[in-house]
C-alpha cells in the first residue's frame, strides 16, 4: 500500500488533542456539598450501572478517535496495487538523428537508462514503441531489463523522421487507463510543461553535422547527372569534399568541395558518364555519418510502345504530332502498350495493351463548353479547355466513367479492364473542332502516355528519400517477387493486381526480383530536419511521483476509509443520542 | 469561640435590634406571667365578651351586661404569660460548608432570634445538637457572651432529638436552626420538638449551592459530614432533578411541619448576608415584629 499524500499524516496530531481536550474536559471538579441524598439520581460519570455506561465516555473517546484517524488515512489517499501493475509504455525515438554521436549516442544512453529502470522495476509490464514517421508497436508486452534487451535491439533508429505526439497518445490507447508513458528521445518536448502520466526523458547533446540534405540523378542519352545538395549544421563554417563514387563501374569518383557557412546550404552538379549504375555521394565522417551518403540510381523513362490504326487522316496526322511532342512514344505495331484506333481495337492484342478508341462522328455539333473535367484522373492533369471547340455527336453515349464531358455529353471516357487493362473512349469530329490545334491536344495524349508509362514494370521512381513507400508494377503473370533490402534481407512479397508497395526503411539499394527480370531502387537520409542536431539536449521532463502519474495501476483505497469514518460517526451519533437519553429520561 | 463565630454572632445580634420577637396566638396554659397572650386567660386585662356556656366560672359573670341586656355574659381577660425561647442550632458539619456563607448565616439568625426575644422581654436559650442536644454555654446571655459553638457534628439532629432529646421550657417558643439535610422522617423530629411548645418555628438554612448548585460537569460531590465520594454529570437536566427532589423535600417537611403546627421557613444564607439581614419573612411570617425602642 502507498500514501499518494503522506503529509496528510501530520493530521494524526489531532489524536492525542483531542484526548487531551477529551480527558481535561471529563476530569471530574471536587466539590464538597451539604449532603449527597440529593444527587442520588444524578448521572454517574465513570461508576456503576450497566455495562453500556460503564465504558460510556471511553468508547465515544475511542470512537472519535478512530473516526479522525479513518479521516486522516483517507486524506493520505492510500492505494493498493490492483493486481498487476499499470504498463510501462516506452516511446523509443527511432529518428536517425539518434545516432549521432557514435558510441555516446542518445540511442546507446537512452538504451542504458533504458535497461537501469527496468531493472528497478522487474515486475512492471513494458511495451515498446518505436516513433517513426508512423508509430509502431515494437514487439510484445515484457518485463524487467533481460526481457526487453532482445526487443531493443530491433530498435535501430533509421526513420527519417519521428512523431513521438503521435506515439504517445497510440502508448495512452494502448496501455490503457493506467499505463505510464516514458518517451525517449534526443530533443526536448516542444510544450516543456509535462504533466500527468507522461514522462520525457532526452537523452541527446548539440552537435554540428554536416549532410547531404538532398539528391537527385536525372538521366540523358549524352550522360547522367547528380546534383547533391549539402547543408552546414553548425555554427562555424565548414569545408568538406563531396564525392560522387559509380558503385558498379570502374569509373573514378568525381570530387567538389564546398565550404559552407553557418547553416548554409549549396547544390553541388555532377557530370557522369552515360550507362553507369548505381553511385553513391557521400561526405566525410562527422557526428552522424548516417546522412553522409546518398545512393542514386539512374533514372529510366522507358518509352511506351504505341500501335497507331487511325483511317482518319486529319486525326491521325494530329496524333502522330501529338505523339511526337511528347517524346515518350515509339510508334511500333509489336507488342504495344497502347492502341490507339478509329474502329474497332485489334482482335489480338497482348494482354497488357491498352486502348484509346476515338469515334468520328459524322453529325456532329460543335461545342464550346462548358467542360466537365474529372480532375482526380491522371488523364486531366494540365488540361485548360478556355476557348476549345469540341465537335461530336450527342449520341449514342459513350460507355465507361466520363473523364471529360460537355455538359451531360461524354466526350472522354475510361473503362477498367482486368489484369490493370485500361480502355479509353474519346468522340471527336476534327474537322469542325480546334482541339487538335490547341496545347491540350498533346497536353492530352502526354497524360494517356504517363498513365499507361506509370503501368510498365518497374518502380515508379529509381531514387527515393527514406522512409518513401516505392510503388513497381509488374507484369500480369508475376504472383510473388523477392524483395532484397540493403542490408541483404531477403523476403517474399505476394503481387496484388500487378502492384507492389516496398516501403523504404533502410537507405541503399533495394532489388526486387522476378521471373526474368530485377528492378531496383534506392533510398537516401535526405531529411534536414533530422540532420539538424543543433537543438538536441538532454533532460527530463514531467514525474511519476506526481499525484496522476503514481496513481497509474493502484486501486484507492480512500473512499473505504471515508466509509468507515461515517459509520463511526453514526455509531457515535447513536451512543450520544443514548447515553444522552439516559442521562435526561 | 474562634473570630468568625463571634463576628457572625455579633452581626446578628446587631441585626436582631431592630426586631422584637412576637408572642405567639397559641399560648402555653398558665396562670402567670409578664406577656399578656392573645387568648383569654386570668389577667386584669378585659379582653372580650362572650355567652355564657354551662361551666364557666361563675366570677366572671359580667352582671352589668346582665341588667342591660338580660343575657348572660362572660366577661373575658387576656392571658398572662411569660414565654421562653428555646435555640436549637444543628451543630453538623453541613452547616459550616466550605465556601459558603451558610454557618455565618446560621449563628447570626441565631444571635438575631436571642436578641429580638430579649427585645421583646423573652427568656432564651441556645442549643447546640452534636452528638446530643446540649446548651450553648453561657447560652441564656446575650450572645456576644455566648461560648464556643462548634459545626462539626458528623450526626444528624433528628438522632439527637430522637434518642436524647434537649430539655426545653414547657410551653415557651422553639427555633430550630437547621438545613433540613437528612433522609428521616420529620413528622418524627418535628413531633417531640412541638410536644409542649406553644410554638415551633423551623428555620432551613441553606447555602446558594444546596438552593441552587451551579452547573459543573463531571464533578466528584463529597460529602462533608460522611466523607463520602461521588462521580456525577452536573449538567442543566441533572440540576433541574436535583432541584426537584430538594422542593420534594421541603414539600416534606413542610407537611410535617403543618401537622405539628409549627412554622417552616427558609432562608438562603448568601441572600440573607447580601440583603443586610432583612428578614421580612420571619415577619410576614408573624415571627417577628420591627422594633420600635
């Protein structure tokens, strides 16, 4: 049992006053009267009689007195452990900036005090969660140091990011009622008026750091280029070369300097040779040596295959501009991703082809809007019909989910097909329209090639920052892929409707691989706000000790004894009452 | 006699100046004396007239009436008497209690009575009831010459009066002095005291504390003639009871006192003090007369 108030104790003063004043006030007065025949029938104060008033003052002293020591002990507000204790909840940091500092890194120190309270509370029930950019639950429920050692090690600060607010309420609706929160981390709490439950401790110490904050590789038929963005965390100028390094050529680094001032930032270029791989930017050591290397891979666009059976010449020859404007088709009649046709499509076509039917109609009527544009579709995106006439035929209605419409008439239209098929209808008389003059018109045909570009197997982007979900398509007929993360896990992934989301939890060079063919993918730091490691500090906010958080897993026990102080109460109410009646019959 | 007593004697006696005792209606039988008393007697004093009944003295036929109004008429004389007055002072303990006024008061109305009965030409003497009714010395003096009176009995007067009981004057008046404080019976006590007096007169004298004790919560009440102890709850209900049974008790003697003929006052020690020795009960009551020498 615990007293949340022990200094309510100090009421137990009352006790021997109150005997004090019982006894002084009780003490009999001698008095010398005439004779005594008189007082025969007085009331006896201590002798004589029955029982009841024999032990008549002392049991209403006793009464009162336990009546105030019941009230005292209920001021104390004592608890008693209800079964099993509240849950310890521990928010562990898992921002990369935890790292910082090498052998005394907040991680490790964090880790250590981690370990020492634990082994003060052997029995408490911990539950772990690591704050990333989303909370997570790290392992089961364990107690004391030895159980929690293996779930730490699973805590290795690589997230990009942390949301340790977030964190705490999962902790709050996770523990329950009664859990403690602990969050640990390497910065103070942005409110530093901690209170109730939750506990901070900050385990970090200011340091300069200097880090490649961004980067990207953008790739051409005459040679790649990177640009490497290196920022200056500190508060005195540094000088640093940066390195760009072909991991999978035989190509020497390239090198620049930089000096950077205080909390400056400078985009460094790098010319690479066409056809290399993988490179790899990185800075010297510093305090955090996580966000000194960026990996980059080239980024390919490969271009999508379009099957063009257009009768119509006008149209045709507008979308053979159209189609070479946006210098991501390769008109070919093999294997086509996209057909785009007048009549009907090709009986055969491979099963991940497209198709964009274009309905000439003979009556038409020229519209001028207003268009109705469906502008969560990708096919939309940039599209300003302002001045457009539109000629085609009321009818008969195009079929599919309207994209683009006239008023109540569909003039674009996509329909879903499975295995990722997608069909598109579109109703247009070029003669009587300016569509086809207009930017829209290979504004238009750049978004159908991006849409069905964003199909082709292969992730969506080569390089991504840590912590990024990577989207990679794959074809119709891969069920499962093997993933491979940089550090050289392997793991099996199922393919739903030929997507696939790898998160981007370590940085380096992911690889999935299929039957015939390996994507790939690489993640960099790139998180400045992680890289600043100027306000970090350590420190302890908010205490346990406080009146909510020691109240965490105990059953009161106050409202008992308040109970029990009324019932004396009432009994003494009725023994007064009594001996009152006794006294005056 | 110890300075108090004596100052207390004196004081009543100087307040007993100014009063003259009263013969009472009820005279003693007695063919002589220095009082004329207010009933008929063999005096030279012409008191009344009556008829004539069978058996009178024939020399008191009033033969003058007889002429004028042919009737038969006695001729009544005012008795002559020459009354005493006996002092019966109870001598306990419970007269003298501590911290109060109640032996001044007690000897004082005794020096009053002695001086207002030797006012009025009256013979007394003082008693005092101890272990035995026994004289005052120099008790039949005035009571400045009293000697020694000592309240210190650890008996009861009525045992005194009972088992030996004082020789007082026959048909002369009687004044007992006493708190009345005694479980008995009174018809008992008052009975022999009246047997032969032509008139008793009790005087309860009582201290404020027995009138009305105050309020006093536990309290240990000792007795102060037994010595014995006892652990009470004074508070207002206990008071008002012990007010009860007191006016029970008075109501008591009163009766028994009515069933002797005698007289039953009562007076409270401190009040009498603090009123100058007013006794205007005793004279209302046809006790005492204001002096005029």
């Amino acid at each position: 049992m615990i007293f949340t108030l022990p200094w309510a104790f100090l009421g137990l003063l009352a006790v021997p006053a109150l005997a004090a004043i019982y006894l002084l006030r009780s003490r009999s007065r001698r008095r010398q009267v005439s004779s005594l025949m008189l007082w025969a029938d007085a009331t006896r104060a201590h002798e004589g009689g029955r029982i009841l008033k024999t032990f008549h003052l002392p049991l209403l002293l006793i009464l009162e007195l336990a009546a105030v020591a019941l009230l005292v002990l209920a001021a104390t507000d004592p608890r008693m452990q209800a079964g099993s204790p509240g849950p310890l909840m521990v928010v562990l940091d898992d921002s990369f900036s935890m790292q910082a500092g090498g052998e005394a890194s907040p991680r490790r120190r964090a880790g250590q005090a981690l370990e020492a309270l634990l082994r003060d509370e052997p029995d408490t029930p911990v539950r772990f969660l690591v704050a990333g950019r989303e909370p997570q639950l790290l392992g089961e429920r364990v107690r004391g140091a030895d159980g929690a050692a293996e779930t730490l090690a699973r805590w290795q600060c690589l997230s990009p990011g942390t949301d340790l607010e977030r964190a705490a309420a999962l902790a709050a609706q996770v523990g329950g009622p009664h859990a403690r929160i602990l969050v640990v981390t390497d910065h103070p709490p942005e409110d530093p008026d901690v209170r109730g439950r939750v506990r901070w401790r900050a385990f970090g110490h200011g340091r300069p750091n200097l880090a490649i904050v961004h980067a990207a590789r953008s790739t051409d038929p005459a040679g790649d280029r990177c640009l490497v963005e290196v920022a200056n965390f500190a508060d005195r100028p540094r000088r640093a070369t940066v390195a760009v390094r072909p991991e999978e050529s035989d190509g020497s680094p390239a090198r620049q300097r930089v000096a950077l001032g205080p909390g400056e930032r400078e985009a460094l270029l790098f010319d690479l040779p066409p056809g290399g791989g993988l490179v790899r930017a990185v800075l010297p050591d510093d305090a955090l040596g996580f966000d000194n290397v960026a990996a980059l891979l080239p980024e390919e666009t490969p271009p999508v295959r379009v099957r063009l059976a257009v009768a119509n010449e006008p149209l045709a020859g507008a979308l053979r501009r159209g189609l070479d404007a946006t210098g991501r088709a390769r008109l070919t009649p093999h294997r086509p991703h996209l057909v785009i046709t007048d009549g009907e499509p090709p009986a055969t076509l491979p099963p991940e082809a497209w198709t964009m039917r274009i309905t000439v109609d003979a009556e038409a009527e020229a519209f001028v809007g207003p268009y109705v544009l469906d502008r969560s579709h990708p096919l939309c995106t940039g599209l300003d019909f302002g001045g457009v006439i539109w000629a085609a035929d009321r009818t008969p209605p195009l079929p599919g989910r309207p994209v683009v419409s006239v008023g109540n008439v569909p003039l674009v239209t996509e329909m879903r097909r499975g295995g990722g098929r997608r069909e598109f209808r579109l109703r247009l008389r070029p003669a009587l329209s300016n569509l086809t003059q207009s930017p829209n018109w290979p504004v238009l045909l750049w978004n159908l090639l991006a849409c069905r570009a964003g199909y082709l197997p292969g992730p969506e982007r080569a390089n991504v920052r840590l912590g990024a979900t990577v989207i990679l398509t794959l074809p119709a007929d891969v069920p499962e892929v093997e993933v491979r993360s940089p550090d050289g896990r392997t793991r099996q992934r199922a393919v739903h409707d030929r997507r696939l989301a790898v998160q981007a939890t370590r940085p380096g060079l992911y690889e999935v691989r299929s039957e015939g063919a390996t994507h790939r993918f690489a993640a960099s730091p790139l998180a400045p706000d992680e890289s600043n490691l100027r306000a970090c500090e350590a420190g302890e906010w908010g205490r346990w000790d406080q009146a909510d958080a020691t109240r965490t897993g105990l059953r009161p026990l106050g409202w008992m004894a308040m109970l029990a102080a009324l019932g004396v109460f009432v009994g003494h109410l009725a023994l007064a009452g009594r001996s009152a009646k006794e006294r005056n019959p | 006699m110890d300075r108090p007593s004596r100052d207390y004697l004196l004081a009543g006696k100087r307040a007993g100046a100014r009063y003259a005792l009263l013969a009472p209606k009820r005279a003693p039988l007695g063919p002589t004396g220095t009082h004329l008393a207010n009933r008929p007697g063999s005096s030279l004093e012409f008191m009344d007239h009556r008829a004539y009944h069978a058996g009178d003295d024939l020399r008191h036929i009033d033969w003058s009436a007889y002429a004028r109004t042919d009737r038969l008429s006695i001729k009544l004389y005012r008795q002559e008497i020459n009354p005493h007055v006996d002092l019966l002072l109870d001598g306990s303990r419970s007269m003298d209690l501590t911290g109060t006024a109640k032996a001044e008061a007690a000897l004082g109305l005794a020096a009053l009575l002695a001086t207002a009965a030797e006012g009025a030409g009256f013979a007394h003497r003082a008693w005092i009831g101890t272990e035995r009714w026994q004289p005052v010395p120099n008790g039949t003096a005035d009571p400045a010459a009293w000697g020694p009176i000592a309240l210190e009995a650890v008996r009861n007067p009525d045992e005194a009066v009972l088992g030996s009981p004082p020789r007082l004057a026959p048909r002369g008046m009687r004044f007992l002095l006493s708190d009345l404080l005694w479980l008995g019976d009174p018809s008992a006590v008052l009975a022999r005291l009246a047997d032969g007096a032509c008139r008793l007169v009790v005087l309860q004298v009582l201290a404020r504390a027995d009138a009305d004790p105050p309020p006093s919560g536990n309290t240990r009440l000792v007795d102060c003639e037994s010595g014995q102890e006892r652990e009470v709850f004074a508070d207002a209900a206990a008071l008002e009871r012990y007010r009860h049974r007191l006016g029970r008790h008075q109501q008591h003697w009163h009766r028994a006192a009515r069933q002797v003929g005698a007289t039953l006052a009562t007076v409270v020690a401190e009040n009498l003090i603090a009123g100058g020795w007013d006794v205007q009960d005793l004279v209302a009551e046809g006790i005492l007369e204001v002096s005029h020498r």
